[in-house]
C-alpha cells in the first residue's frame, strides 16, 4: 500500500479559526479571579493625614480600593505567607495572601494575593485553560482531513491587577484514511514543567496526549461530511453526556470502523464507559482504546456485544451500564436463567462476584413468580 507522509505543520491553522478566547470567557473557564495587594499610604479624612494601608487590585472587575493594613500575626493562619495582609470590610474578615474572599467592589470570588508572592511567569499570575476546534484541510488530490486543534489560553494578571489573553498552540490531530497524525505545540520537561514552542510540530507516533476536551467549540456535523472522518459519528459520541475524548474515539474508530455501529444503535455511553475505564486504569499509556468487550469481528451492535437480538432490546430498553452487561453477560455465561427487566433491578444492586449465587437464590426463583416475558 502506498505510504502517504505529509507533513501537516504549516498546512493546518496556525491560530485560531474563532475566537477562543471570547468562548472560554463565554463559558467560565477561568474561575479564580485575584485581588492583589500591596503596601500603600491612604488618606485618612478623620485624622486629615496619610496613613499606612494596603491597596487591593481586583482582576475580576479591574478596579482598586484601599484596605486597612492588618500585620500578618494578626491574620487567621499560623504561618505567614506575606508580611501583613488586609481587612475585607464586607465581610468583617482579615484576610492574607494564598487565602480565598469576595471582592467588596463586585463579589467575585477571588484568590487573595500578595505582590510578593507572585513569581511565576516573569511576575504574573498564570492560569491556563484548553479550547478545542474542529475544521476542515484540504489536501490536494487527497479526501479533505478533519483537523481538531486544542489551543491553550492563557491569562497572565500582572502587579496592578490588568489582565490580558495568550494563545498558544497545545495539540492538534489530523485524521487520515488509516491514522490520526499527532501535532505537538508543546513539550514536557522532565520536571513536568509545560514548555510552549508557539509553533506546531509533527510526532512520529500516536500519544493520547488529549484526554478529556475541557471546552469544545460548538461545530456542526456537516463539518465532517466529504472529510476523512465523514462516517466516524462523531457528532453522535460527543453528544453522550461526557463525550469529551474525541481523540480516542476518533483513534479507535480509525482501528475499528464498526464502533461506529454501536453509536448509531444507541450504544455510545458503553463505549464513552469503555474509553474512560481503560484511560483511568494504571497501565493506560495513551494507545488507542481497545474496548476487548466488544467483539470486533463482528458487525451488528447486539453481536458485537455478545448479545442476542432480544437481550439487545432489553438492554436498550434498561438503559444498561457497563457494568449491569458485565454482570448480565456474567450470570448467563454461568448458566444461571436470568428473568428480564426484572433481574437486572436486583443485579445492579450486588457486587459482580456474588451475581450468580445470589440470583440462583432469588426470590422469584424460589418462589417461582411469573415472569412478564
Ligand atoms: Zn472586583
């Protein structure tokens, strides 16, 4: 088969296609606002003169005020984080740097910061946040690519409080007719510290590095259409209730094209289950999920799942679990005749190792209750 090498670096965007930034403002992503403070002289209308106090900058609304000093033994806490820290009028509490309060001016919960302890990033305070986008690459003489590319936002509050927005390139993925191509904006040193190169570059070699989408840019499933992704359901997963682990899918899809069968018939929470039990479990190294309760030689989902057609319904029907077919399927392998619906009510209350022996002892079967089916 002919190898086909493109190097997609410079082909796939370099930023953003929307405004990233706006949407993960849009949807909260960056929850920790900071109120930074520092030593400041404050005119004191009683006594006429100026007198020591703190000024406080909040992030959240831009806008200072001036607090009363309050030296740092006389804050709540037994260690000093900062030489002194202020008093929250509102709240009628003293509060020092590293502690959590609502701004006075406009309520937002915020981090209370001193000015010295703010060392990260060349003195600002960074927080970090992931929005992920779907978009099409054409690619002459070839069937056009889906592209996702996960962009890192960052936002940097300075000294005085002002805020402003990074964008950097983090992941990207490319789908291709038999893989999916891994883009790195990034580098992990070995101390687990993030370096961001601004630019992407190609890896040899899948890595999950993507996990779970924090934020994903509302797309439209005629996105995928004419794509390499066309038949892939996407839309379908990520409409599953945590459907976020979009390279995995696509990866696995890639592999084994029949999931898409199972996303179709209903089946997507299995498979988002599948996925996410085996990225949690010890030995997850970021390969493509390999979902081995599903046989993948077969085609139609209740044979992919070693059901037959009726128990397949019933399924449907139960809005099954992982776990309630690994018991089910358990229990009948054992020989043990299970009554449906009404069995699965008892099997999802018992541990998977006692389901034969306790359904054996149920009480329909030793009273021999009529079966609905
Ligand atoms: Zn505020």
């Amino acid at each position: 088969m002919e190898q086909i090498n493109i190097n997609y670096e410079k082909l796939i965007p370099q930023k953003p296609v929307t405004d990233v930034v706006a949407y993960a403002l849009e949807k909260g992503a960056f929850q920790k606002s900071y109120l930074v403070y520092r030593s400041d002289r404050a005119y004191e209308p009683l006594g006429g003169q100026r007198i020591d106090a703190v000024l406080v900058a909040c992030s959240a609304c831009g806008r200072e005020f001036h607090a009363e000093k309050i030296p740092a033994a006389g804050c709540s806490c037994s260690y000093s984080p900062a030489p002194f820290g202020w008093r929250n009028d509102q709240l009628a509490k003293s509060v020092i740097s590293g502690d959590k309060t609502l701004c006075p001016l406009c309520g937002a919960e915020a981090k209370v910061v001193h000015i010295g302890n703010i060392r990260t990033y060349g003195g600002e305070l960074v927080d970090d946040a992931w929005v992920t986008e779907l978009s099409q690459l054409p690619v002459e003489g070839l069937t056009d690519r889906l592209v996702l590319t996960d962009w890192c936002i960052r936002r940097c509050v300075n000294k005085q409080g002002a805020t402003r927005y990074e964008t950097w390139p983090y992941t990207a993925w490319v789908v291709e007719e038999k893989k999916v191509v891994r883009l790195m904006g990034y580098l992990k040193n070995i101390g687990g510290r993030i370096c961001l190169f601004g630019e992407w570059r190609q890896r040899k070699t899948f890595v999950d590095v993507y996990g779970s989408a924090q934020l994903i840019v509302p797309w439209d499933k005629a996105l995928l259409e004419g794509t390499t992704a066309e038949n892939s359901k996407l839309d379908l997963y990520q409409a599953e209730k945590g459907g976020r682990q979009l390279v995995a899918y696509l990866s696995l899809w890639r592999r084994r094209p029949n999931v898409e069968n199972l996303v179709v018939q209903g089946c997507g929470n299995l498979v988002q289950s599948w996925i996410i039990s085996e990225m949690s479990s010890g030995n997850y190294k970021g390969g493509i999920p390999k979902l081995e309760k599903v046989n993948w030689k077969e085609k139609r989902p209740a044979q992919m799942l070693g059901l037959t057609k009726e128990e397949f319904r019933q399924m449907k029907q139960g809005k099954w679990g992982t776990e309630d077919l690994k018991k089910y399927r358990r229990v009948r392998d054992d020989g043990v005749p299970v009554q449906l619906p009404e069995d699965m009510e008892l099997l999802r209350e018992i541990q998977y190792y006692d389901c034969s022996s306790i359904l054996e002892e149920a009480p329909s079967r030793i009273f021999g209750e009529p079966s609905d089916i």
